[in-house]
C-alpha cells in the first residue's frame, strides 16, 4: 500500500468524526445542552455554547443546588427548530414525572465553525412574561417564594435544607432591588437572573420529590 492510501486509512477515522459533528442541527444540541445542564455536566454544556452563555454557566456551576442529585425525572421534546442561515430559534416543552410544564422553553443558537451554539435560553420564562406583563417581576419572585416556602423541612435532607435556604436568600435579595429604581439594564439584568432561580427552584423541587421516594 502506498504512502498516500496510508495517510487516508490514518484520516479516515477522524474525517468521519467531524462529518458527523457538522451534521448535528440545532434540536440536537439543545437536547445536548438541556440534559447536561439537568445533569449538573456543566463542562459538557459549555462545548455547545458561546462565550456569554459558558460565562453564565460558571456562576450556577457555583451554587449549591448544582451538589445535589441530577433529576432523574425532568425531560425535554423539541417541538419546533426553526433555522434562518447562522441562527436557529428552536421551542422545547419541559416535563417533570411525565407532566408537561405549563410554559414552553425558547432556545437561540448560532452556527459558528464547530457548529451550533447555545446563544440563548430562557426556560419558558419568556413565555410567562407574555402572559404576566403587569407587575411581572414581583409576580414571579412571590410565587417562587410560596413553591419554595412550601416544601416542609421534615422532607429536606441537609444538602436540600441548605439549597432552600439559598433559593429564599436569592429571591428576598431581588425582591429588595426592586424596591429601588431601576434602569432598563438593570431591570434586565434581573429579569435574567429571575428567569435562572426559576430553573433552579423547578430543579429544586424535583429533587425533593426523588428525595421522597
């Protein structure tokens, strides 16, 4: 065999592996980022997303909720992937035990040199927005404040004892910024980090059902 037909058997391998990447469409990384954000994969996450949302994912990667067991019983369907040259705006509903989330998740991405990245995600937050445009914030942080307040001590475990008393220490200091003008940035601001603790507080109380069981 010639030199030549043996450098294309040694590339073969890897031509094949890079054609399959480039194959992925935007669902496919969703699913991806979804399960490995439910599964505290954070490293794993951060391959398929930009620069803004790896950043992001380094501050949750900090909290404590991220210590607790993945959440065995939340999962994921893609119900629409809409792809407009280098991005993609792609809907997903949530389910918790097989019961579907009221509120559809909404996920951007952009098509960079390895592909598709997460640019944006919201949870179904944005959704709730649509429907909860008056008093918008202060309506989510008093109803993630009752779904945490909840969840009896007698059913938490220390790690879940600590992660709830993290959840009411975030949503009463956002509720104390609110108190206080706010510029459309911070208001932003906000509303993006409220949109997360929403995430966090669904994962918290999947977790206390796992717990329980």
């Amino acid at each position: 065999m010639s030199s030549k037909h043996l450098n294309l058997a040694f590339l073969f391998p890897f031509i094949l592996i890079l054609t399959s990447c480039s194959k992925q469409q935007p669902k496919d990384v969703a699913i991806i980022y979804l399960n490995a954000v439910n599964n505290n994969q954070y490293e794993d996450a951060k391959k398929v997303s930009t620069i803004e949302i790896q950043d992001k994912l380094n501050q949750t990667s900090k909290l404590a909720i991220v210590n607790n067991p993945k959440s065995k019983n939340r999962t994921f369907k893609i119900i629409n992937e809409k792809i407009s040259g280098d991005i993609s705006d792609v809907t997903y509903a949530i389910f918790n035990n097989d019961i579907r989330n009221e509120f559809n998740g909404n996920m951007r991405l952009i098509k960079k040199e390895d592909g598709w990245m997460i640019a944006e995600n919201d949870y179904g937050y944005g959704e709730y927005l649509k429907q909860n445009a008056d008093n918008q914030l202060h309506v989510e942080l008093d109803a993630l404040k009752k779904e945490v307040e909840t969840i009896s001590n007698n059913n938490l475990n220390a790690e879940l004892l600590k992660t709830k008393g993290s959840l009411l220490k975030t949503i009463n200091d956002y509720n104390k910024q609110l108190k206080n003008p706010l510029s459309s940035i911070q208001k932003l601001k906000l509303q993006e980090d409220v949109k997360m603790t929403r995430y966090y507080v669904s994962k918290f109380i999947g977790e206390t059902e796992n717990n329980n069981h």
